[in-house]
C-alpha cells in the first residue's frame, strides 16, 4: 500500500499522512486519528529512517516498582549506553503509552512492563522489554532479562555454605506482579537442591507495610539466615526490623540482599547482595536495539547472570 492510497481513503493529502508519520506537531488529533486509524486497518507501516535516532524508555507504574532506586539504577546504565551511541532519549510513563502516537521515534524500551499485545500491528519500531520474564511472548518485542533461578540459588547457596540450617525470603512485590513467581518457584527449588528446608510458608511475598510481621513469622519459625530481594529497598528494611527484633547480623542470622547502590555498602553491617549486570543489560540492550533498526534478525529473548557481592552480612 502507498501513502497515495492511505490520502485518498483518508480524506487529506499524501503531504498530511507523511507530515503524520514523521509525527509533525502541527497536525490536528483527529486528522492524526484518522490517517492512523486507515494505517492500521490495511496493516501499513512507515519505513524506518536510519537517520531517527530518538529512543523513547517506558519506565513502570507504581504496582510494579513502587521504589525508585531499580529504575534508577537501570535508567542511568541506559542513558550512558545510548549517549554512547548517539541516540537522543525521552522518558515516557507506562500510563502514558498512548502519548507514543504523537511522539517521533526509531525504537522503545520498556523497563519490566508487559508489552501491548498488538504492538507488532501498531508500530513499526522495535520494542525491548528489559527486567520482565515473558509470559507469552509478544510478535516484534525482543526481552532482556536476568537469570531469576540462577540468582535465587545464588544467594540461598551463599547462605548455606556460610551454615545456615534454616533459610527463609521475603520478596517484595504481589502475587502474579512482575517477576516475584519466577523468583519464589527458584527460591523453593535452591532450598531443596541445598538440602534445606522448603516448606513455601519459609518464602514470604509482601509489601514494606507488612514486612515486620512476615519477618516475625519467619523468626519465630526459627531461621537462621534469610534473603530480603525485589523491587523495594528490603535489604535496608530488614537490617531495621531484625535490630528491633533483638537479633545481630551476621551473629545472630545471615542475610543476603537485592543490591542498591545508594544503600547496600552503607548498612551496618554493608550487606552481601545479589546484583543483576545493569551495564551488561544495558549494553546489550543498546547492542539489539542498533540491530533492529539496521533491520537484522536478534534472538528473542536473552538472559543474563546474576553477580554475588560479598560484604560484612554473611
């Protein structure tokens, strides 16, 4: 289809629809509206232009990352990569998508959200999905994400070669949100590949307002070390609520967090971490993303290892 024909079934010139799909801000929305509406209807995408080099970042709504410091951390990593690059950014809220329409760009990233189902049908430009495990994969999105079994049994296995006998978790997040499943599941199945117990009451999934209460139960199931990971800042909310607990780390329990960069080192004691490669996702994400507007083919799905940071907590 041409944008010739595109014109005629829209009811505007072919100056209109390229002024549309090169998002010129002087177009009226509901011309807008109408071009796309036909554009969509007959499956017609605007070729890339090699010489857009505008990014847009889908950063995530509250329920999945209530806490700022991931987003940070992962947001910096990409803005170094694409300077690097020379691509220009825009930050985009994930309730804000339908902005993507008026926006001029030549590919997105989206930090741990579930793409559009139809965004192969919508757009032409590539989308990454980074830090979100596909549950069904979606036709012209690319995932970058990290190893969820591999860090869990990374930070259970830490605790057992420190001797722990009884480890338990908290995660934060809500049931079926983001991640926080696969994480569980891989919690559960180190515990039993390192021989500890396993019951799934010893992996706890909550929010920071019911942390202190999840941390007692599994205190007064007797644990002796305990991994404190997710979106928020629980690695420093643990290091709070044990102190009230009466209870010294590494003394009297070993912990193992999520790292941040702004807090982990800075607790007392600084605290052993399980960090995801922020440069590496990033690299690589800038790494498919030149490779898709180049128009060459790029696995669907990549993962990437966890790291352990060793410090005074274990």
């Amino acid at each position: 289809m041409k944008i010739q024909e595109i014109a005629a079934l829209a009811g505007v010139s072919t100056a209109t629809v390229s002024r549309v799909f090169s998002h010129h801000p002087n177009i009226r929305p509901e011309v807008r509206e109408q071009v796309l509406s036909v554009a969509r209807r007959f499956g017609y995408r605007p070729r890339l232009s090699r010489k857009q080099r505008n990014i847009v970042i889908i950063t995530p709504y509250k329920r999945i990352y209530p806490a700022t410091e991931f987003v940070e951390m992962v947001t910096s990593e990409l803005i170094r990569e694409l300077a690097l690059n020379h691509f220009r950014i825009e930050i985009l809220p994930h309730d804000n998508l339908e902005r993507l329409d008026e926006i001029s760009f030549c590919g997105a990233i989206g930090i741990g959200i579930d793409p559009p189902q139809e965004w192969d049908e919508w757009f032409s430009q590539p989308l990454i999905i980074i830090d979100k495990i596909p549950d069904r994969k979606v036709p012209g999105v690319v995932y970058i994400h990290s190893d969820e079994k591999q860090g869990m049994e990374l930070a259970i296995g830490h605790l057992a070669e420190r001797g722990c006998r009884k480890a338990g978790a908290i995660l934060h997040g809500a049931p079926g949100v983001g991640n926080v499943e696969y994480r569980k599941k891989g919690l559960l199945r180190a515990l039993r590949k390192y021989q500890l117990p396993s019951e799934e009451s010893l992996v706890k999934i909550c929010s920071p307002e019911t942390f202190f209460e999840e941390m007692g139960k599994l205190l007064k199931a007797g644990i002796d070390g305990i991994f404190c990971g997710g979106g928020s800042n629980f690695g420093g909310i643990a290091a709070y609520c044990l102190s009230l607990y009466g209870k010294r780390i590494p003394d009297d329990i070993r912990l193992v967090s999520s790292e941040r960069q702004r807090i982990s080192r800075y607790c007392i004691p600084p605290q052993t971490a399980i960090s995801q490669d922020y440069a590496g996702m990033a690299n690589m994400t800038i790494q498919r993303m030149n490779s898709l507007i180049q128009g060459e083919n790029v696995p669907v799905e990549t993962v990437l290892p966890y790291v352990l940071i060793e410090r005074d907590s274990t």
